[in-house]
C-alpha cells in the first residue's frame, strides 16, 4: 500500500510540474504564422504552449467576458487597439521594465501592461502597369478626389482597416473622418474581404490602387511570384503612414506569470524578431534587428505620434462606418 501510495503522490506531483510548464495562449495571430515560434519556444525552454486562435477583436472580448475566470496566461494580439482593450479594463499585469526597453515608447503600453512585437505599416498598394508612383498622392486623404474614382479597393470590414480608421478618428477628428469615409465611398470603390484579396484584385488589373497592410505584398510574391504590384508609403506623420503593432500582454490572473514572461522575452529575441522580418516581412521592433531588404527603415516610415492604446474603440468606429453608408 506504501509503495502503491508513494507511486500516486510521485505521478500526482509531475502531472502539477507539467501544468505549471504548460501556457494557454490566446492568439489574435495565425497558427500559419507564429505556430512555428510557439514550437520554438518549447524546443528552447521545454514550457509547453496550449493555443486558442481567433480573430483579435473576438478573443479580446471573450477574456473581457471570462475575467478572473479566464484559462488565458497570455494574449497575442494582432493590433494594439484589443490588448489596450483588456488594458484599460484592468485585466493585464504590468511588463517587467528591462522587456519594454527593448522596444520604442511608441510601440509599447504607457503604463507598462503590453509590448508590441512586430510592426505593421498601412500602405497604399497600386498596380505598376496602370498608375507612375509620382501620380499618388502623398496624403491618404489625397485619394478622395474624384479622379480617383472606379479605381479603388478597401475591405471595410476588416480589422486593421479599422484599426486605421480609429487612428484617422483620434488624429483628424471625427468629422474629419467622416468626411474621408464619405468621400472614398463617392469614388465607388470595390469592397473586398480582405488584404489578400485586394493585392489579388490589383494583380489581375481589376483596380489600380487599394489600402492595405504592406506585408501582404510580400506574402502574394512569395506565392505567386513576381506581380505588377507596389507598395506606396504615403508621407511621414499622415494618418495614412499608422504603425500599428501586433503584442503581447500577460493575463492579470495567470498563475504562470514567470513562463508567460520567458515567452514575450523570446518574442523580443533576436531570433524571433529575425522570423518576423524574414519570414513575414513585419517590421523588427528591438533595435540591431533589420527589416527585410524590401522594406524601408522603420524610422523612415513616419507613423504619426499616436498612443496605439487607443485604437480600441473599436465600436465608435464601426458606428461610423455604418453612419457612413460604408458598412
């Protein structure tokens, strides 16, 4: 009975040892993506990671509407306005100062509570055959003229398009950006599902200019090949130039708080930020990272000075979308 109770007790503590090395992540980003970095991370320091994937705006309110409750040790979002979301509910725990300093104050938590970890540049893309790039105009704002009219594509209902659309709200105001929507839709623009499905439409010709992330390039290239298709950054501090970052936060409740930080740690290593450079052409956040050769220096890019926290009204830009007509 002795041995019997002595083998329980000895299966029952390295089943708690394996809990307590296994993270439950909630990831707003692809398993095509960063599936790769997690199985890194556990190859390197053996801390299991249990992931839920999903879109961003819907995992952010789903630990909202779990609190305290939630599974969830870490949120990887793939914008800054969901994890300023579970911020300013009080629902993340504050970064350790030496993983924020890896990173400029412009993609990282004011108070503390998330860092960003990749950097992704709103861009216009344009089909090379139809447009000259001196024919662009050099503000986002540019594109409402009707010249510009039957040759557009946006996908409205996409997240990092309204991400966009809450920074234009924050830095022009509202009736600024209520204009800008108004004006794009007299220019009768296609509507597409998404980023990929826009540089696909500028590929075939189908319109000559659409407003995208600028990876998404990248990504048609590597499997498509060449495509007569290019990215324009618009001038520098423009709303049209916005930066926004996909991050980490650690959940408030996490019991696993020590491994959820050797996991954003691993996120801000050179080896990581080198896969987002390489392999998803994502702006490196820490510094002595470089872009890939295709992109410019971030510096050069002129994302407008904005807290990315506040991109997560994310309902008052969808009630002006659909004011608008647009949605």
């Amino acid at each position: 009975m002795t041995r019997l109770l002595s083998l329980f007790l000895s299966l029952t503590l390295s089943s708690t040892a394996l809990a307590a090395e296994t993270l439950t992540v909630y990831s707003g980003r692809n398993e095509k993506l960063v599936g790769p970095l997690f199985k890194k991370f556990t190859e390197k320091t053996g801390i299991q990671v249990k992931v839920r994937y999903g879109e961003t705006p819907q995992l952010a309110a789903t630990l909202l509407e779990e609190g305290a409750k939630t599974p969830a040790d870490v949120f990887f979002a793939q914008d800054a306005g969901g994890l300023g979301a579970l911020a300013n509910a009080g629902r993340l725990q504050a970064l350790p100062k030496e993983l924020l300093d890896k990173v400029d104050v412009r993609f990282r938590s004011p108070q503390g509570l998330w860092v960003g970890t990749s950097g992704r540049a709103r861009v216009v893309a344009y089909n090379t055959k139809k447009v000259k790039a001196e024919e662009l105009p050099k503000s986002i704002l540019g594109f409402t003229d009707p010249k510009w009219k039957g040759r557009l594509g946006w996908a409205p209902t996409n997240a990092s398009f309204q991400a966009f659309v809450t920074a234009l709200r924050l830095l022009k105001g509202e009736e600024a950006a209520t204009q800008w929507l108004k004006g794009i839709k007299a220019n009768n623009p296609r509507v597409y599902k998404n980023n990929a499905a826009i540089i696909e439409a500028l590929a075939r010709g189908e319109i000559d200019a659409g407003f995208v992330n600028h990876y998404y390039l990248f990504a048609a290239k590597k499997d498509k090949g060449e495509i007569p298709v290019a990215n324009h950054f618009v001038e520098a501090g423009d709303p049209g130039a916005l930066v926004n970052v996909a991050g980490v936060g650690i959940l408030k409740e996490s019991k696993k708080a020590d491994a959820a930080r050797k996991l954003v740690a691993y996120l801000l290593e050179p080896e990581a930020q080198a896969y987002f450079s390489q392999e998803t052409y994502e702006f490196p956040l820490v510094s002595g990272v470089k872009p890939s050769a295709a992109l410019p220096e971030l510096v050069k890019v002129g994302s407008p000075q904005l807290d990315l926290s506040k991109l997560d009204d994310l309902r008052g830009t969808v009630k002006l979308l659909q004011d608008t007509g647009v949605l």
